[in-house]
C-alpha cells in the first residue's frame, strides 16, 4: 500500500515537530513548512495527498495558501484554527477546505480526521458498496434534474449541457442529494454519510459546502427545510 503524503504548514515550532513526529508513528509520509510561501513551494513540487494547514501563517495566511492550492488542484485541505472562531471556520470553508480542526488538538483526533478525509477522497464515487441510491435505482447512472445532469458512473456533472467543477466533497454531497431527491436530509446525516463521522461533528462545515454547491449548480436547486436540513428539489 503507498504511503499516504501530508504537507502540514504550521508556524509554531513545538507544534509543527510534535505533530510531525505523531503523524509519522502513524505512518504518514510529512513534509512540514513554517510559512505560507513555502508551504505553497512544496505543494507544487511533492503534490500530497493531502494538506494541514494552519489558519494564522506568515507570509501568505492558511486561508490564501487553501485557495491558491484549490485553484490548481482538488486535494483534501483540512484547515488548523487555534479558535472555534465562526469567521476563522468560514473563511477557511469558503476557501474551500473540506473540514477543520481546532487547536490544541489530540494527535489521534487528527488522525482520525486525516483518515476519514482520505476514506472519502478515496471513494468519492458515490455510496459504498451495496448501497444503491434511490435515484440510481430508478433512473440507471445518468440522473437528470432540468437543466442538471449527474453521472454517477462517470463522476461528471453539468449544467446546461456545461461541464461543472466540482470537489470529490461537494460531488459526494451532490450524490447523497440525488440519490434520494425531494427527499430532506438532516445536517446530522449527511455530516455522517458525506464527512464520515461517527460522532457529532460542527454542522457549519454542511452549511458552507452547500452554499457552494448551490453557486456552482444553481441557488434554487437545493431546498432549505428550516428546522430539519436540506433537499434537493426532484
């Protein structure tokens, strides 16, 4: 099996060889940089599997560093906030990382983030095995909503006949949309089946990925149930 490539780009010293250190018992391949221009240096030349990045760097902040690396690649970004900070949080969100951590942190908490980041990544096709959507059942792998076109087997999407850009995060959210459309789905469950977490995780991180979602296929297409969650209007 390959070694799994983390960059981690932190300022603070004691925390950026701490962590290092704990992520490579895990058996994590590191590259760790102090500062955001080097962290960008070092992701154009490793290309890793996956990036930690600190909110508050010098040089180029977390935030900027997330969205240089999501204009040129959709690589999972998992932002580190010292502060469970609404506008720390949504800014790194918007930029387009996949999920947050907020210092100080536990290393087996992170590792555990890391890991179910990459389990989604990995498997950004859609349900796992022997779970067959209800759309997909009904409709085969092309599922059409109006102007919307979701290939599930292909992982394409678009809009209008126009192909649409998305991350493997906010294509498997489209996908747990699809599959069930007309159908509301609490922030709970789709933080369970889209973020994979067992446990009860910040519902923001939902929020801020379907506003996305919602720029990039149309601001009407997914419903807000106040009080309950999400649809997509079949």
């Amino acid at each position: 099996m390959a070694e799994t490539h983390v960059l981690f780009v932190e300022d603070d010293d004691v925390i950026r060889e701490a962590t290092q250190l704990a992520l490579e018992r895990d058996g994590f391949v590191v590259t760790a940089m102090p500062d955001g221009l080097s962290g960008l240096e070092a992701f154009r030349a490793d290309r890793p599997d996956i990036a930690l990045l600190d909110v508050m760097l010098p040089g180029m902040d977390g935030v900027s560093l997330c969205r240089r690396i999501r204009d040129e690649s959709t690589v999972p970004v998992i932002m580190l906030s010292a502060r469970a900070d609404s506008i720390d949080v949504v800014l790194g969100l918007e930029a387009g990382a996949d999920d947050y951590v907020t210092k100080p942190f536990d290393g087996s908490v992170l590792v555990a983030r890391i890991r179910a980041v990459l389990r989604r990544f990995g498997h950004a096709g859609g349900p796992a095995a022997g779970e067959q959507g209800q759309g997909e059942s009904l409709q085969g792998p092309l599922l059409v909503f109006g102007d919307l076109e979701v290939d599930t087997e292909g992982m394409e999407v678009r809009r209008g006949g126009e192909p649409v850009g998305l991350t493997p995060t906010e294509m498997r959210l489209l996908l747990e949309f699809s599959s069930a459309p007309g159908t509301v789905l609490s922030r709970d469950k789709l933080l369970e089946r889209v973020w994979d977490y067992g446990w009860g995780g910040d519902t923001r991180v939902v929020d801020v990925h379907v506003q996305r979602l919602r720029t990039k296929i149309g601001q009407d297409r997914i419903e807000t149930v106040r009080g309950f969650g999400y649809k997509l209007k079949g």
